[in-house]
C-alpha cells in the first residue's frame, strides 16, 4: 500500500516514470519541473534537463520559479540563450518536451492563447512562448493538465501549439518534422495516448479509484478506449519521500 498522496503527486510520479535515463526533456517550471527533477533523483540521473530560456543540464538545487530563474543555469552544461535552446529543438536533440495548456483537442493541438473571439476574447491567456517550438521540433510532447470538458474539448478554439493538426500526415504536410508529436497526456484522472494509425487521443490507464465512464463525462469528444484500460501504479513510497523532501520541499507545486 503506497503512503497516502494528494492528485498532484500521482501526477508528478505518473509523469516522471515515462522520462527514461539518459533521455533529454525540456520543461517549464511547475509540475512538468518537478516531474523532470523527481525521475532524475530516483531512476534517470542521466537524464538532461534544459529550460526555454537556455539553462542546459543545470545542477537543479531547488525548484524554479520561473524558466529564467537563476537556478536554472547553476553549473548548467551550457548556458544560452533562448535562440540556441530553440536551435537545439529544430536539430532534433531534445527527446521529449512537457507542455500545458487551456484546452486541448482529439489530436493533441492545444490552446494557451485565448477562449472566445481573439479580438475580444472571453479570456486571454499568456500565450505561446516557447511552446508552439517545443511541440514542433521536439520529438515527443507530454502534457500535464486537470481533466475536464472545458479543457478537453472537439476543436481548441485558439491554435497555439501544434498537435496532429486535423489528423494523420497533417503534421507533415505543414512541414513539421517527421515522427514527431503528441505522446502522453497526464491527467488527475488518467494517462492517455494516441493511436499510432487516426492519430486520436486514447485511454492507456485510470488512476485508481478512476472508471472509465468518469473519464468519458469530463471529455468533450469520443475518445479512443480499448477493450482492456490499465491501473497507473499508485505512487512509490520512495517517490513521495524524495518529491517532498529533495524536489518540492517547500510545496510549491504539490500543495500542502
């Protein structure tokens, strides 16, 4: 029996098992950080860490405030700039990149722009950044986001961030790189996929205490869901000793 945890830290540990040793992964602070910092302290410490703003395998003392942070270039590999971290994306060196966003559509596309018309907009949100490079040029894109109709919903409303546009070979045909594109997204409710033929978002496991119908209700489009769903393993006590005591000590991300 796994020590009690709050959704955010089964999300961070889901997140942080699906980095591998020896990979590179380009965050942003917040979850996706710590996710990254906990797969590094327990079974990847090879894993390469390298934040928009140009920090290149930094030595991560404490969890960041920001993709500027001073902390993010401390003893870093390398020290750049945003241009050649982006560089560094179109030339296929980073494996994975963590985004999030506020809505997100069947085939991976994803929306931190605006809700409503973009010239008067019901809602407007801080927009790309690096994000729509990220999930360009980078192999794989994992998203971590709360899992409901107003974020999963049949057609974002804003493209910021390309998935696999209106499905298979439009990301292609746009001129995006090959193999590349949505991967996993981690959920308070589940872990989700995409079909490796209509390019649409599939069910891969339920948290537990998690049915599929309540998957289902807090989704906007029909999902892809095979005739077997897998449990995602309950977080490690180890994982949430190291996560509390050595990634987010002061839970910032996890909560109180």
């Amino acid at each position: 029996m796994s020590a009690p945890y709050n959704m955010m830290e089964m999300m961070i540990c889901a997140a942080a098992r699906l980095l591998e040793d020896g990979r590179t992964v380009a965050v942003g602070t917040g979850a996706p950080c710590a996710a990254a910092m906990l797969a590094q302290k327990t079974h990847a410490p090879n894993l390469m860490i390298a934040f928009e703003a140009g920090g290149l395998a930094p030595r991560l003392s404490r969890m960041p405030i920001s993709v500027g942070d001073s902390c993010t270039f401390y003893q870093a590999d390398c020290a750049a700039s945003m241009a050649e971290m982006m560089t560094t994306c179109a030339r296929g060196m980073i494996d994975y990149a963590f985004l999030g966003g506020a809505q997100i559509d069947q085939y991976g596309n994803l929306n931190s722009t605006s809700v409503g018309d973009y010239n008067k907009p019901k809602v407007r949100f801080p927009g790309s950044g690096g994000a729509n490079d990220f999930a360009s040029l980078c192999w794989r894109t994992m998203i971590m986001t709360v899992h409901n109709r107003s974020r999963f919903v049949e057609k974002v409303e804003f493209l910021t961030s390309p998935g696999y546009l209106g499905g298979p070979g439009e990301r292609e045909e746009a001129g995006l790189p090959p193999n590349t594109g949505p991967y996993k997204i981690i959920t308070d409710l589940a872990i989700l996929g995409y079909g490796e033929k209509s390019r649409r978002m599939r069910l891969e496991s339920l948290h537990p205490g998690v049915s599929v119908d309540k998957v289902r209700e807090n989704t906007g489009f029909a999902l892809e869901i095979p005739e077997k769903v897998a449990l995602t393993p309950e977080p490690t006590a180890e994982a949430l000793r190291v996560l509390r005591e050595q990634v987010d000590p002061q839970r910032l991300v996890i909560g109180k």
